[in-house]
C-alpha cells in the first residue's frame, strides 16, 4: 500500500516534469522570444517613423520659407518691370534719352540679378530652428519672420588700415548720434575714414556734401561719389542717386530714374531707399498704391530701428513746423531760456535741476543727448528727496551710459526709494527687476504687481511691459485683446516698441481686427523715429542760423522718407523764397508738390496753402474752385480757423462760390469759435457783413417806395436835374450851419465912451476898454494909448458877388468857405455856375 502510494506520487512529479519540459513549453519561449523581437522591431520602426515625420516637417518648413522668398524676388522682378514699362510706355516718342536710360537699366539688370539673392541654406536652418523654438515654448505664430529681407552686403573688413577706418567711423557716428552742436570734427573722422577707401563712410560724407552740415556743400562732387558706390553695387549709393534725381538737386529731375536707383538701393538693403519706397506705394506717388508692398518695406526698416530702441524708448524727437513758429507757435527752446534754467538749477531749484536732467536724458527741444549731465542734475535733485530724480537715477544705473556703467544694487536703491513715494517711474523700474532677475530673484507676480500700479498713473513703460506679460502669457492668461490696451496706451505717448508691437497686432490680427492700413500706418510711424530723425533738429538749427539752403537740402531728404513735418517745412523754405536752390517760378510748383504731400498725410496748414496757392495762381492755374475745395477740406475735417474764415470771405463776395451772406456770416461765427485770434477779424468781417446788408436792405426799401418810383421815373425830374437838389440840400445843410454858430448879441451889455480926439480917425479903429487908473496900456506892446488902430483886411473880389469888395456885409468863417470850394470842386463847373446863384442871395 505505501509503495503504491509512494508510486503515485512518483507518477505525478514526472507528469509535471515532463509538461514543463514538452513541446507546449517551448512553444511559450519561442511565442515569448518572438514577441521581444516584434517589440525590438516596432521600436525601429517608430524610431524610423519619427525620423522620416522630422523630415517632412522640415521639408514643408522649407516649402512654407522658400515661396516667401521667391515671392519677395517675383516682387522685386515686378517694380523692375513697372519702371521698364514706365521707360518705354511710348516707343514712338523714345529720345536718346530714353534711350540712355533703357540701356542704363538693362546694365543694372544685367550686373545685379535679382534671383541671385535667394536665401542661403544657413537662413533656412535658422528659420526652422526659430519656429521649432517658437513651438516648443507655445508663442505666437509671427508673419514679420515670412518677410525676409534680402542679405545685406557686409563691408569686408580685412586690412588692419580697413581695420583702423571701420573703427574711426564707428566713432565718429557715436558722435554725431549724440546732436552735438558743432559736427565739423566728427566729420573730419569721416573724411579720413573715407580717403582710406572704407565704403560706408564715403556714402556717409557724400549725404553730408549734399546738406552742407559739417563740411562745404558741393553737390557735384556728392553725385560722383554717389555714382562711384552705386557702380560697385552698394546700396546706399543708389539710394543718394535715387534722392538726387527725385528732388533735381545737382542734376535733372528724373521720376523714373530716381524709382529705378530706389528699386536697386531697397532690394540691397538701404533704409533709405525702403523707406522712400515704401512711402512712394503707400502715397501712390509715380507707383501705383499698394499696402502689401509698403508693409513689406515698412517692416523691414521698423525692425532695424525697433532693435535699436532701448527700453527707455530712445532719444526724443522735437517735430518744429517752421508754418507755426513763424506765426508765433512753440518752437525749440532758446539757448537763453536753457542758460536761464541752468542759472536757477546752480542755485539750488529742484524743478530746474530735474527738468534739464530729463532733457539731457532723452536729448531734444535743441538740447543734446548727454548721460553725464543729466546724473549730475539728477544727483543734486535726490539730495532732496526728490521722487522723479531717484527714480531716472535708477534708470540710468539700470541701463548704463556713457561714462556709467550698469549697477543692479544701485538701481534697485534709487527704484525702491522713488516707489515708496508712490512713483510710477520707480514703480517701473521695481517691476523690470522683479521681471528679468536683475539683483532681486525673478518673480512676475510681483513685477505684474508694479507694473500695474505704474499703469494705472499713466507711465508709458508700465502699460508698455503690461503688454509684454499678456502678450506672452508671463505670469498672466495670454490676453491679446489686454495686450491691444495697453499697447495702444503706451504708443499714445510715442513709445517706439509700443507702435511696433501694435502694428505686429494688427498686421496679424491678434485681439483686433487684421488691417494692412493700419499696419502701415504704424509701422511707418516707428521708421520715422529711428536715428535719422535727428536730422529734423539740424535742419531747425540750420535755418535759425540764416542757413536756408542746408536746412531745405535736409528737408528735401526727410520728405522723400515720408516725414510729413519734414515735407511742410520744405515747402515753407521754398514758398519764402528763402532758399536760393530753386529759383524763379520753379520753386512755386515745388512748394505745390510738396503742401500736397504734406495735406495728404492730414497736415491742416498745408492744405490752407493749397488753397492758396489755386486761389492766387501760384505754380499753377488760377481755380476758385480748387481754392473753396480745398479750404472745405481743411475746415469740416481738420477744424481750421483760417480756412473757415476763407470760405465765409469766398460766399460773402461770390467767389468760386455762390453769394450766399447767410452762410458767409455763419463761417465767420464759426471760425470765431474755432480759434481764438480768430476772433477779432471774424467780427470786423461780421461788422462788415452788417454793414452792407443794412445798406442794401436801405436800398431795396427806397427803390420799393412810390416816391422812389415817382422821382426815378424817366418823367421826374430827379434823374435829370440832380445835381442841382443835390447843392441846394448841400447848401440848405451848410446855411443851418451857420445859423447855429452864428454870435448872439448881447442886449446888457455897456455903452462905448466916445473916440477920444487924441487919436486920428484916418483909418477904421476899435475902441479898447476903459483905461484903469494907472493908466492907458496897450495889450500887445504895453504904451498908454486911449485907442489902438487896427487896419481892416482887405478882402478879394468874389465874382459871384454884384457888390464892391469892401462891403462891410458879414462874411461866413474860413471852414465855411472852404466847404464850399470843396463842393464845387467836386461837380465841377456846371454845379458850380448853379451854385452862383446860391451864393450870390448868401
């Protein structure tokens, strides 16, 4: 039995040993080694599948970047055509030339084609990398990126005296970045880098030739130099060539050549040259308009000068319309007005010390941008505790400068310092801090926390930077409709970033709605503000040193940009006749040419001179009616006094528009309303106005009348004879005259003593009065007499008069007398034959 059983339980291991050791057992090893061999395989292959899936996102990367930039060349290649086809728009009419300027074009064509600046490989893989980083950390998709901008040519700088002239120039343009008021030792550093052969400097002087600031004016040997650059394909020497022809200094005006030279300079890359042409297709100025085409263009420049713009928002730009300052609007500050807040800043007034100090930290109002002074006024405001000097103290340490270096520990005193007094500049500059980690640890709740309370007090910087954070979603809800707020809130102050984030916005869409118009607009605002806007003081300076000629060729150049105020005050020179660049008659039609642009762009005192100029006939036709067009324009849209004042003069006489008295009063009262120096020619016209509608309402009644009708009838007498109820009425005025100053006798008056016999009775004498006791005086010559003698004046014969001359008859006084002359001078002999009889019963 218990072998058995000990069998049994022998039985049952073997079973098991032999399933564990069977066919179904290696079944499971082999299931389970092909199973990790599947795994191993399907890890290649996703391994594989995502290689090939980063290809092809790659690639369409590629195809997404390539169409753009054959786009960009496709509209490079079409303003080629453009000016080709403007060239040879008449090939019946071609001259030499025309001709001189086809094959100057198909030379340029030739040497520089334009698909030679496809975008290089490097630029691809730094575009792909960019959007993979964009993606990666969720930011916005940014269309400004897709507008490439075709590579620009850097100066090589190989030799050690190349080396030595890059250096010098650099220098040289530090200076004059700061507007210093004498510019002729910089310039000098120019011209030296220039003789040793190094390109930018010699584009640099050949501007400065043209404008006669720092060096002599020479406009010839600057299109030499201007020729010579373009020749080795430098872009900023088409761009002077494209201003010459365009403006016809030097050379003869010539549109389709100076678009020609600015399709070359642009497509190389001169900001000069986008700008003028992106103005050119924004105000359709010999292009046809186009928005596309000048955002392109707007962009490219906006994003040179926005990455040069420091948060501060760059140095300030004074716009002076010499229009204004000539009729006694502000202009840039006096140097005795400076020397004056100088004087009291040295003893000791804080206003003074923190005024200048803001002045010299930002530059403008004819003050030069200088860090140093403006620590040193700064400094002696904090001494007293002052909030807006502790708090640019900060930015200045925060920022650095010339001769300051950066130091987050003393920025941080001055900021906290300047918030405990509630400043927003202060407040600010906690929040940037707190923001990038500069001497604090980084901590955006807090910098939100500053920069809103620096917002709400209206400080440009904190609704700038509120814009940053929920534009990006920093320590915030990406918000873009918040971000379009405060954007918006800091770009009314002329914050540069502000304007270019803003214009980001709408060019894309994002919170508002897309609009390439506005995109422009903005856009174009922050290419204005870049450092060539500097030149706009220059040119003040120059025309208030009696240097008009400089001062128009600096304001020619910023018109062809677009700047508005720039193009104003050029046809303020020429419309002077101050400048001696264009004489004669041609200076009126340029004037015109430019108060269009200039009216264009919303300017109110530029299209009053539009009016003007059509009214009187200046560099163009007489034409009422563009006059009294004009005029409307500037009063309903732009609410100018003096055009209102013009178009109720233009209904009060009938001119270029109906005679309508009503309406004229009514432009009177509102150019009153409008202005108030307005008001006292307004009411000397109202006066007027009264004044002749009183007469003519006198003269409606009169001819109404039916005596009127009985006397002008052609049986009165009236019409005939009307000289003559003229004199009597004349002479029944002159007889009450006289009756009223006519001497009163006195009836209480003392009889005479009789003559005394002393005295001779040869001649005609009156008697004095009774002699006193002392004696008989004479009154004049002081001798005892009884009596003085005074002879009779003889008077003349009238010819009127039948009685002798010396008739003791009363004769009227003098005045009466020439009262009459004066009458019959006026109607002449026959009134004056009638008047005989008159006078001779008078």
């Amino acid at each position: 039995m218990s072998r058995m059983y000990w069998l049994a339980i022998c039985l049952c291991f073997g079973f098991s040993f032999c399933e564990l050791l069977g066919p179904n057992s290696q079944k499971d090893g082999i299931k389970s080694d092909d199973e990790t061999d599947n795994s191993k395989k399907n890890d290649k292959k996703d391994k594989e599948t995502a290689e090939y899936l980063m290809k092809l996102r790659e690639e369409l990367i590629t195809m997404q970047i390539i169409p753009e930039s054959m786009k960009d060349n496709l509209n490079m290649i079409e303003e080629f055509s453009e000016t080709l086809n403007e060239l040879l728009r008449d090939p019946d009419e071609l001259s030499d030339n025309h001709l001189d300027q086809m094959k100057f074009t198909l030379a340029m064509l030739k040497k520089y084609p334009l698909l030679k600046h496809s975008l290089p490989l490097t630029d691809l893989e730094k575009a792909k990398h960019n959007a993979d980083a964009k993606k990666e950390k969720g930011e916005t998709k940014d269309v400004f990126g897709n507008i490439l901008d075709v590579p620009e040519e850097e100066e090589l700088v190989t030799t050690a005296e190349m080396k030595e002239a890059k250096a010098i120039y650099d220098k040289a343009m530090s200076e004059l970045l700061r507007r210093p008021a004498e510019t002729r030792a910089p310039m000098l550093q120019v011209k030296f880098a220039a003789e040793r052969g190094y390109r930018p400097a010699q584009a640099e002087l050949a501007w400065y030739l043209v404008f006669g600031d720092g060096v002599e004016r020479d406009l010839d040997l600057a299109r030499s130099m201007f020729e010579e650059l373009a020749a080795d394909g430098y872009a900023e020497g088409h761009a002077g060539l494209g201003f010459l022809y365009a403006t016809g200094l030097g050379v003869g005006v010539s549109q389709a050549r100076a678009l020609l030279y600015y399709t070359l300079g642009a497509a190389g890359g001169s900001d000069y040259a986008q700008m003028a042409l992106a103005y050119r297709h924004w105000a359709e100025v010999t292009v046809p308009v186009s928005c596309p085409k000048a955002l392109q263009l707007y962009t490219r420049v906006a994003a040179k000068v926005a990455s040069k713009v420091s948060l501060s928002g760059g140095p300030g730009v004074q716009r002076v319309r010499l229009l204004d300052e000539a009729e006694g609007g502000a202009g840039a500050l006096d140097s005795d007005l400076i020397e004056y807040y100088q004087l009291l800043a040295d003893k000791g007034d804080v206003q003074a010390q923190v005024g200048l100090g803001q002045l010299h930290f930002q530059g403008g109002h004819g003050v030069p941008l200088d860090i140093s002074k403006a620590l040193h006024y700064f400094q002696q405001a904090a001494k007293t505790g002052n909030a807006v000097a502790n708090a640019f103290l900060g930015k200045i340490y925060l920022e650095g400068g010339e001769g300051v270096r950066p130091n987050n520990e003393t920025a941080l005193h001055y900021f906290q310092k300047a918030a405990e007094l509630n400043n927003p500049v202060g407040q600010s500059g906690l929040g940037i801090m707190y923001l990038q980690g500069r001497g604090v640890f980084k901590d955006t709740t807090v910098a939100l926390k500053y920069f809103t309370m620096s917002a709400n007090q209206g400080w440009v910087e904190g609704q700038l930077y509120l814009g940053f954070m929920y534009f990006g979603g920093i320590g915030v809800r990406r918000d873009f409709k918040q971000a379009n707020k405060y954007f918006s809130l800091a770009s009314q102050s002329g914050h540069v970033l502000a304007l270019y984030h803003l214009a980001q916005m709408h060019a894309q869409g994002l919170g508002v709605p897309r609009s390439c118009t506005t995109a422009v607009e903005l856009l174009k605002n922050v290419c204005e503000r870049g450092a060539w806007s500097a030149r706009l003081m220059a040119a003040h300076a120059a025309w208030r040193a009696r240097s008009a000629d400089a001062a128009l060729a600096q304001y020619l150049a910023l018109a062809e940009r677009g700047l508005e105020v720039a193009q104003s005050n050029a046809a303020f020179l020429l419309d002077s006749g101050e400048s001696r660049l264009f004489p004669g008659e041609q200076r009126y039609r340029r004037a015109l040419q430019l108060w269009g642009r200039a009216a264009a762009q919303g300017c109110a005192g530029a299209r009053v001179k539009l009016g003007d100029y059509h009214y009187y006939g200046l560099g163009t036709a007489p034409d009422l009616e563009a006059a009294a067009f004009h005029y409307r324009i500037a009063s309903e849209q732009l609410h100018n006094a003096q055009a209102t004042f013009n178009l109720g003069y233009m209904h009060e006489r009938g001119l270029g528009l109906a005679r309508d008295l009503h309406l004229a009063k009514r432009c009177y009262d509102l150019a009153a309303d409008t202005a108030p120096e307005a008001r006292l020619p307004a009411a000397l016209a109202l006066a007027r106005l009264h004044a002749a509608a009183a007469v003519h309402r006198l003269a409606d009644s009169l001819v109404d009348s039916p005596l009127a009708a009985l006397l002008l009838s052609g049986e009165g007498s009236l019409l005939h004879n009307w000289d003559a109820y003229l004199i009597g009425a004349l002479t029944t005025a002159l007889g009450v005259v006289v009756l009223l100053r006519r001497p009163q006798r006195q009836t209480d008056r003392p009889a005479r003593p009789p003559a005394s016999d002393n005295c001779s009775s040869g001649s005609t004498a009156r008697r004095l009065p009774l002699p006193s006791p002392q004696g008989p005086t004479n009154a004049r010559t002081g001798n005892t007499c009884c009596d003085v003698k005074v002879p009779q004046r003889r008077t003349p014969a009238n010819p009127f008069l039948s009685q002798p001359s010396n008739s003791l008859k009363a004769r009227p006084p003098a005045s009466h007398r020439a009262l009459l002359c004066a009458v019959i001078s006026t109607f002449g002999r026959a009134g004056g034959l009638r008047l005989g009889a008159t006078l001779a019963m008078y």
